[in-house]
C-alpha cells in the first residue's frame, strides 16, 4: 500500500534553561495509507514532541518528515469553544482556513447527519456528554479532509467505560473516512484494541525499541472485539514488559 508519512532519522534537543534536553534520537518509521499506528513510551520520554515534529508545530533538530496531505491534530482536551454552537464549532477549521464555502459546510452537515450530531448541531458543547464531545472535535478536525490524524492521548480524559464507547466510536468512523491515524497513548490495551502496528519507545531520549505489528485474524475488527480476542492478553503482556525494563 501507498506511504502517506515517513520519519526519517528524527532528532530532537530542547534548549532548556538549565541545559539541553535530549528528547527524540533517530527515529524512523513510515506509515502506509489507511494504517493505524499507536506510539507508546514512558512518561516524558518524548512522545508528545514526536507528534509536534511531524504535525509541523514543533522544529526538529535534523532529520525529515515527509507526508502526503493535510494533517489533523486531536488532543486530549477537546477544545471546543463554549459559546460556539455545535454547528460552530465544527466550522472553525475551515473559518480559519478560509475554507467555508458551500461545498464544505455541506460536507460538514453530512458528516454531522452520518454520526449522529445532526439534531444536536444548534446545541451547545456544555449540552453534550464527554463521548460527543469528543466526537464533535473529530468531525471538526474530519471538516478540514486531513489525510492523516494525530491523536495525543485524546480519550485521556475520559473515564473508563465512556473511553471504550468512544474508542469504538472514533474508530469506525476513521476507518470509514479512510483516514491514517498515529496514536500517542500511555493505554497498552487502548493501543493494541486499535492499532496495526505499535510503536514501542524507550526512556528519553526516545528511541524505536519496538514495532509490532497487531493482527487478530478477524474480519472487521473493532477495538471491543480485539478486546475479547485470545491474543490480546499475548501482545498486552509483550509490550508491558517492554516498557517496564529500564533502559533501551
Ligand atoms: P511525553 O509526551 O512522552 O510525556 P514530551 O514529548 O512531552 O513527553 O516531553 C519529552 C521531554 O522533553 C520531557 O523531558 C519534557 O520535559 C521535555 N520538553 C517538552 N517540551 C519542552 C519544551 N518546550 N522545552 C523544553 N523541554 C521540553
Ligand atoms: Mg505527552
């Protein structure tokens, strides 16, 4: 399939004012069309910096990035405006963009019609529940036709039982509107429920420990079938170690 990402040997040092902060070293990876990737590491161990570079918010200090489209960004809080109605506030994108001609706002109402929001759109976000909310900021992000979606640590937020229907939720409709999705998470089940392949990383400065790829052999996949599968507690148990050992 086609590459839509590469990370090419990314590094990365803050200049901080009690020194340098090494935070990325040679990362490599790509990502073909329609994958969805999870990135997860140690707390600090630079993943968050990781997700900047390649959304082109934060410099990098050598290396390249190269991507195919447009590029979204979700995070954990989910940033809508409050006096914004939900309509609103999905339009902000392309208000920004100066995108908001017909063809667009029409794409938005289908979007809106298509995952349920529709009848909440004159509504505003202190209305909604957590779950739509999150949902709201996606087809928000969706309005702009990213080609690839950056999530940190979106569902974080959320509590338990509200992150799995959510997950669930995101899920189809990324894979519905073909969308590539990298995933930082600090959630191994959450990674593994959802992804093709998960990026392992080692204490900072962040270093590719591991890629392993997910498959539980299963037709249309969803994150709460991979949950019930049998390998699930496999790869659950390979990647806790992983982050649990010390260094590198
Ligand atoms: P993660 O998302 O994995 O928890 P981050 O990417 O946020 O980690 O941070 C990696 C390291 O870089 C941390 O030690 C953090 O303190 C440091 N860092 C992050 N942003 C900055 C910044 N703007 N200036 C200096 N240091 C930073
Ligand atoms: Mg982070």
């Amino acid at each position: 399939m086609k590459k839509v990402l590469e990370v090419k040997n990314i590094c990365k040092t803050y200049q901080a004012q009690n020194g340098e902060i090494e935070a990325l070293k040679n990362i490599n990876f790509d990502v073909k069309e329609g994958e969805y990737i999870s990135i997860i590491g140690p707390s600090g161990c630079g993943k968050s910096t990781l997700l900047s570079i390649i959304s082109g918010l934060e410099s990098k200090t050598s290396g390249e990035v190269y991507v195919d489209g447009e590029i979204g960004y979700m995070l954990q809080k989910d940033n809508l405006l409050e006096w914004r109605t939900i309509y609103r506030n999905v339009l902000l994108g392309l208000e920004i963009q100066k995108t908001n001609n017909q063809e667009n706002k029409k794409y938005v109402e289908e979007l809106l019609k298509k995952y349920g929001l529709y009848e909440f759109k004159d509504k505003y976000p202190k209305q909604l529940s957590g779950g739509m909310r999150q949902r709201v900021a996606l087809i928000r992000t969706l309005a702009i036709r990213p080609k690839v979606l950056l999530l940190d640590e979106a569902f974080s937020a959320l509590d338990y039982q509200t992150r799995l229907m959510v997950t669930e939720d995101i899920y189809k409709i990324l894979k519905n509107e073909n969308i590539t999705a990298i995933m930082v998470t600090h959630d191994i089940s959450e990674a593994i429920s959802m992804s093709d392949r998960v990026i392992v990383l080692t204490h900072r400065p962040a270093t590719v420990k591991q890629i392993h790829s997910i498959d539980f052999e299963m037709k249309n996949r969803t994150p709460l079938t991979c949950r019930e599968n049998p390998k699930f507690s496999k790869y659950f148990n390979l990647m806790w170690k992983e982050l649990d050992e010390k260094k590198h």
